[in-house]
C-alpha cells in the first residue's frame, strides 16, 4: 500500500489535536509535574506509537512495522541525551519546575520543525547521492567512539556562540518574570532568562538531530516510517523528562549502550552494499544493547547504594 497524501495529513492532524489538547486542556495552567503524572504520560505516548506501529503493520506490512519500530527504538533511546540536557540547563539557570513544561512544549515544537527539514533533506541527499550513506555511517561510528571515550556533559551556557549572539541583538533581564519569554520594561522589550533556556534547549537538539537522523536512516529511507517514528519519540520526551529527572544520575552505563548502538547503524550502513542487516537483527540488537546498559547500571548504583549505607552506618 502506497503512503499518498491522506496519511499525512491525517497523522499531522493527529499531532496538531495532541499538542493542541496538551497545552489548551491538561495542562492550561502552569504547575509542577509530578512523577506520577509524568507516568500516566509517558504510558500514554508509549502506547499511542505501539497502536500507530499496529496501523503500520495494518496498512503496509510487517517490514513497514519492524522499520517503525526500529526507527522508534532508536529515537527514544537517543533522546534520554536530550533529557540529560535538560537537567543540567533546568539546574544553572534555577529554573522553578513550575515553568519547565512549558519551556519543553515549545522546545519540542521547535524540535519537530527541526527534525522534519534533517529527515526530507537526509532521504533527498540518500536517495540522490548513494555514496553519501557511507559518510552518514562513518559519522556515526565517529560519534559513538567519541561518546564511549568521553565522560561526561558539560554545560557552559554563557559561552555557548548561539546564547552570546542573542544577547547582542536583544537584552535580557536578570530575574524570571513568572512563565513570560519576553517582557516590556520602560517602554523596551526584554527577553526573560526563560527565552535564553529555550533558546539554549533548541540548539542542543539541533545538536543531536544530527546524530539521530542519520541512525535511523541506517534502518529505513521511507520518509513517512523515519518522520512518524521521530515525531512519537520527541512528543513522549517532554513526560519522559519528568519521569526520568530525578534517577537520571543513575544511568551511569547508559551513554556506552547508546555509543555501541551508533557503532552499529554506523556499520550497518557501511557495509549496506556488502551486506544489508535484517531490520529485524537490527532491532533485537539495539533492544539488547539497551536493556544490558540499564540492567548494569542499575546494578552498579544499586551496590554503591548499599556501599555508602554501610559506611554510614558504621560512622
């Protein structure tokens, strides 16, 4: 079955109605997020892409469905990066959680355009130019060596190029002015360190859209499966951040499951002429690789738990 115009519009109609619902009805007034409701949320996003992945495989087939759900495996996984960006950025600004939705909502909506243009120009540039996968693959095993050697995230907003550009063109006041991105004092416009977050927020996906789009394009260049399975990735983010934020600390192995599985697709495309992966291979391995990397981390926290409870015991 072809992918023709009613499907996109009807998906796009669908996340319009979500986002729509999100901000207009459940969450109109500003309030803290809590981990249960964070939850329920992430439950619910989770369970939205597993029906979509059933129409999938409904309306196109088990390899349609295999590559969604691949693609979406991917995505979700990469974005708990993302959620590390947000801790860290929420924490130097002294963000108040009671405002942190809302600067996600809009991250995120910024996150979709993004995303949209990097997969439309990655499948043209693919489709056109053959060769330029192996670039794609070679860039992914260069980031994830890069990320398996490398420790840890480092945050400095006030040097960050995009942060000092916005300060030259616009000023910025010193303190929050409640959830306002801009303000008007003495008759000037002011942006609100709100706006800078947001701001810095969108960079960094910008950032991590690069190493994302071309993951999943190692899976599929079905530009309907690549853009459906990001856009129900990114729209569970926002929950999965406050589901996540405060045990975050404890996946201290996740980033070296992550690094593996972008050496993977890395090679996957590679080797695309050589040998093309199953799909089907494609998505147990990176599934393994992610439930080993939490598995161990948590296990890992938990004996330090232990350690540290006994030491302060016998202090």
């Amino acid at each position: 079955m072809e992918v023709n115009a009613t499907f996109w519009i009807g998906f796009n109609a669908f996340v319009l109605l979500m986002l729509a619902l999100d901000l207009g009805v459940f969450n109109r007034k500003a309030h803290v997020v809590s981990v249960k409701e964070a939850l329920t949320w992430s439950g619910v996003w989770i369970s939205l892409a597993l029906i979509f992945n059933g129409l999938i495989y409904y309306w196109f087939g088990e390899a349609k469905a295999v590559e969604f759900l691949t693609g979406y495996l991917i995505e979700k996984s990469l974005s708990i990066d993302n959620i590390f960006v947000f801790v860290l950025v929420f924490g130097y600004f002294k963000i108040p959680a009671i405002y942190q939705h809302k600067i996600l909502f809009w991250g995120i909506l910024g996150a979709l355009v993004m995303r949209i243009i990097f997969i439309f120009a990655g499948v043209a540039l693919i489709q056109k130019f053959h060769w330029s996968v192996y670039i794609f693959g070679i860039f992914l095993i260069y980031t994830g060596y890069k990320m398996f050697t490398e420790k840890g995230t480092a945050i400095d907003p006030e040097n960050n190029p995009v942060i000092k550009f916005f300060r030259r063109i616009m000023p910025v006041t010193n303190q929050l002015h409640g959830d306002k991105f801009f303000v008007k004092q003495d008759g000037k416009r002011f942006a609100t360190p709100l706006f800078l977050v947001l701001i810095l927020i969108e960079a960094t996906d910008l950032i991590f859209a690069v190493d994302s789009i071309p993951a999943i394009l190692a899976i599929t260049q079905d530009q309907f499966i690549v853009y459906t399975s990001n856009v129900f990735a990114i729209l569970g983010l926002r929950s999965l951040y406050f589901a996540l934020a405060h045990v975050v600390d404890r996946f201290v192995y996740l980033s070296y499951g992550l690094a593996i599985i972008l050496v993977f697709v890395g090679l996957k495309m590679v080797m695309v002429d050589i040998y093309k992966i199953p799909t089907f291979i494609s998505l147990l391995v990176i599934a393994l690789i992610l439930v080993f990397s939490v598995v161990l981390s948590f296990l890992k926290t938990r004996k330090e738990n232990k350690i540290n409870g006994q030491e302060n015991q016998n202090l």
